[in-house]
C-alpha cells in the first residue's frame, strides 16, 4: 500500500470539482486542467531566436515538424501533442479554436494560416502520431528577440509561479548558443520567464548549435563537451540547472530524416581528389565556389543546409575512411554524433521521475487561479479549490522533496560535500531508490534503511547553527524516510 502521492491527490480533487461546474462556462477550463495532469509531460523549448529551438524540436521527434528559419509560423508558440491522427488548429485568443490546412513539402510540414491573423493566434496545436510525443508534450516557444528580464538571474523558487497566470509548461528545455561574450553576461539571455519558472528540477539547459563552435572542425562537439562543463559550473547557470548537454541539433534532425539522394551527393563529394576535397571542406564559400563536374552547386547548397559544414565534414569522412555509403549507413552515426541521443537520456534521467510532480504543481496553480476566478459566482466551489490545494501542498512530501531538490541543485543552501549525494539521491530517486536500495529490496531492509535515514537526517536538522533552508532540507530528507518506512510492509 502506498500513501497518496501528489498527483494522486490533485486528480481527486479535480475529479471532484468537475461536475458541480458542469454546464457553466468554467467546464472547459476544469476539463483541460484534467486533460494535462492525465497526459504527457509539458516540455516547452525556451531560448534566443535562432538559437535552434525548431530544429532541436524536429530532432526530438524526428520529423520535420516545427517550421525553421524565418516565417510566421515560427512567431507563434505551438504545441506538439502526441493523436491518434493528423490534425493542425489555431487556438484564438478569444479562446475558439480553428481548424488549419496544412501538407507536407519535401518531408516537412507546411501550416497555413489561411486568413487567420498571427496576431489573433494564441497558439498553434498540432496532433501527430509520433512516439516520441508519448512521453513529453513538446511546446516551441518563439523565442527573445532582446533581453530585458532584470530578474532572469535571481534564484526564485520554482514553486513560486507567477500566480496570475499558470505556467504553459511543466519543464524546459532551455537553449543557450556559445557567444564570443562573457559567459555571465551572456546568461541575462537566458531566461525566459515568460514559459515557466525554471529551477534545476524542471530545468534542462543545451548548448546548442553546438557543431558551429571553433568553427565546425571534426572535433567541434569534444570542444562544446568542455564549453558546456564550464557553463554548468557558472554559478547563474547552477541557480537554474544543473546538466548543460551539448547539442547539434540540426545534424540530429537531418540523420533521422536523411534521403538516399542526400547520401549519393555526399559520396559524389566524398569522391573528390583529396586536395580538392581539402579545399571544398574549408568554409562553405569554397564549398560551393569550387569549379567540379561532380556535384552541382545547388545540390551543395541543399547538403549545407541540411548538414551544415561540421555534418558533411563528418559525413565525407565516414564516406572515405570508414566505407559508409547509404543513408541508412550514415544517419545513425550522425545522429549519435549530434549529442541528441544523450539529450534524450538526460531529459528522462531528470524529468522521468517527477514528471507527476511537476504537473501535479501545474495543475494546483491552474486550480488556484480558476478558484480566483469562481470567487464571485461560485464561492463554495472557490473556498473548497482553496483549501484542499493548500492542504495538498503542504502535506505532500513530493512537493516539499521537489522544493528541497531545488534548494539544492540551485546552490540556494551549501551542503556537505560528504553529504551531497545522498541527499540527491534522497530527495529525487524513485521509491526505494531514495534509500539507495532497489526495486526488489526486502520490506525489511527497506524499513531498517528507512528507520536510519529518519535518524540521520533529522539530528542534522537539529544542528543549531543551521540555516532555516538547511534545516528544510534535512527535515524533508526526514519526511521521505518516513513515508517510506510507513508504506512499506
Ligand atoms: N549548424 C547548425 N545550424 C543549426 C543548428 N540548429 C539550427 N540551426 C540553423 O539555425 C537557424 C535557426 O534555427 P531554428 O531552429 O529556426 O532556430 P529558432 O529560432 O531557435 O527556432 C536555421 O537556419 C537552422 O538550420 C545546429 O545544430 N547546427
Ligand atoms: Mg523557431
């Protein structure tokens, strides 16, 4: 038996409002607030305009999905939900939604908007039957254009949301490009508080268009491995995450999409003398100014595109000295190359296991918004949203874990180097795992590790000299102890 988790109490709860705003305007709104917290993860791609959020979205879900590049549809943000079929809808900001056409043009979708204005769009909803979206709702966001969010740097708590408005995501995915200026400065760009409050428990950051850096040369991702270790340990990027992942997101996207025709334009380039090679692989000026009767220009201007110079520098040498021929051949060791399959790992190693929690805490700040807004016609309902939310919130360990988490991985209290990873390992493992045992450990082991861990953490919450978050932290250390001692036999 287990006690009720977060999410397990917030679906009560919104289960059991939903039929007394049956039939008022408020249905809808409850019966969304449903629809997220049963469905995937809400994972919003956040960052600077251009910084490769659409392509690392497509890589993502290996289809050419989000538009790339300049257009109007890259101006709006759009969700990427997992259907049964194919459907495109714009989502008015008077709240009705409108069905769009689209197609699909050299393999990639083309949405129009009709005579629909992007100014009257909140949002574009697009339902494909992709697998990957199974797991994580994907939100591309249009990105900053410029950077004046003061705050971006300060530590906030993730759990403080702007209360006016509930988040559009659950997590993100923030997106940093390696700029020739400080690292620090460089980090006022990074936040977008507009998408969700980040903190290093919903947050994951890349270093993205990572195969541009030193430019693009065979060892350009070994090169962002290094930049990105040297972001992570910044204290500004700690506040908001603790992994930054290098990524070409565009080698990614073109490996899971790659057509034989773009194979058989790399092996005609790849079958260059090397001189001439060498001197076609220098930039992408010599690339497509160089006199050859083996490639047309234009189909050299289409590999840039799609490749980018690092991808057919990779790609050429495969071609040569490793005898890959075919797309089938080449995509796979591009992608693995692109850092986007180690992405994908990471985002389940840091979302996977609180993926409830997180939506459960989306869910309690849309219940208290709604309960705002019932206030005058709906009083009863209103108190009640009120109360019960308060009282999840504050008897949940998961929200206090997630909370403790934060205060951790943030920097936001220092602990113990002796002491750090056993209490990562407390606040965010699954079950058992937050004890160090495994899935199959005994109910016996389970409470004699459980009874120990009470003990340990709270004589450290009674340190006198500790600060109030310490202390906070130790004590929910204490609490999942507890509740895994009193769930378990
Ligand atoms: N070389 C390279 N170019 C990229 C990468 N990701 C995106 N781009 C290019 O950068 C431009 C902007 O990409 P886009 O995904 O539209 O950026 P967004 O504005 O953040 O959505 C496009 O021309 C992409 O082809 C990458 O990983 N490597
Ligand atoms: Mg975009």
């Amino acid at each position: 038996m287990t006690a009720p988790n977060a999410a397990t109490q917030v679906i009560a709860l919104v289960n059991a409002i939903a039929p007394e705003l049956r039939g008022t305007v408020h249905a809808e709104r409850i019966a969304a607030i449903q629809a997220r917290i049963d469905g995937p993860l809400r994972v919003a791609i956040a960052g600077k305009v251009k910084a490769g959020k659409s392509t690392l979205l497509n890589a993502l879900v290996g289809e050419r999905l989000a538009p790339t590049d300049a257009g109007e549809c890259t101006r709006i943000v759009s969700v990427y939900r997992r259907g049964a079929g194919y459907a495109v809808a714009a989502r008015m900001r008077t709240g009705e939604a409108s069905t769009l056409a689209f197609q699909r043009r050299d393999g990639a979708l083309s949405i129009s908007l009709g005579d629909l204005s992007e100014r009257d769009i909140d949002r574009i909803e697009v339902e494909w039957p992709a697998t990957t979206l199974e797991r994580m709702t994907l939100i591309d966001t249009p990105g900053l254009a410029s950077i004046n969010d003061e705050n971006s740097r300060r530590t906030r708590d993730f759990l403080e949301y702007d209360h006016e408005r509930p988040p559009d995501a659950d997590a993100v995915i923030y997106l940093m490009r390696h700029l020739h200026k400080s690292d620090v400065a460089f980090l006022d760009a990074f936040m977008d508080r507009s998408v969700t409050a980040a903190s290093p428990v919903n947050t994951v950051a890349v270093l993205s268009r990572a195969d541009e850096i030193g430019a693009g040369r065979l060892d350009a991702m070994d090169s962002a491995m290094r930049i990105a270790r040297r972001y992570r340990d910044e204290a500004a990027v700690r506040e908001l995450t603790s992994t930054v992942v290098p990524v070409a997101g565009l080698l990614a996207e073109t490996g899971l999409t790659m057509r034989e025709d773009e194979a058989a334009a790399l092996r005609a380039l790849a079958g260059h003398e090397d001189a001439t090679l060498d001197r076609m692989l220098l930039g992408a000026d010599q690339l497509c100014g160089t006199a050859t009767d083996l490639i047309t220009v234009e189909s050299r201007r289409d590999l840039l595109e799609r490749f980018g110079m690092f991808g057919i520098r990779v790609a050429t040498h495969l071609v040569r000295s490793k005898g890959l021929a075919t797309a089938a051949q080449l995509a796979p060791v591009l992608v693995e190359q692109s850092g986007v399959p180690r992405l994908r790992k990471v985002l389940d190693e840091q979302f996977g296991p609180r993926a409830k929690v997180l939506q459960a805490r989306s869910a309690l700040v849309a219940l208290r918004s709604l309960a705002r807004d019932l206030r005058a016609s709906h009083p009863a309902v209103a108190d009640r949203l009120d109360r019960e939310s308060e009282r999840i919130e504050a008897s949940s360990v998961d929200f206090a874990r997630a909370r403790a988490a934060h205060l951790v991985a943030s920097g936001s209290v220092v602990v113990r180097d002796d002491e750090r990873s056993d209490l990562d390992r407390v606040l965010m493992a699954d079950g058992n795992g937050a004890l160090g045992l495994g899935k199959d450990a005994s109910p016996s082991s389970v409470q004699q590790a459980a009874l120990r861990g009470v003990e340990r953490w709270r004589s450290r919450a009674g340190d006198p000299l500790a600060a109030p978050a310490l202390v906070e932290v130790f004590e929910t250390a204490a609490r999942t102890c507890e509740s895994l001692y009193a769930t378990t036999g």
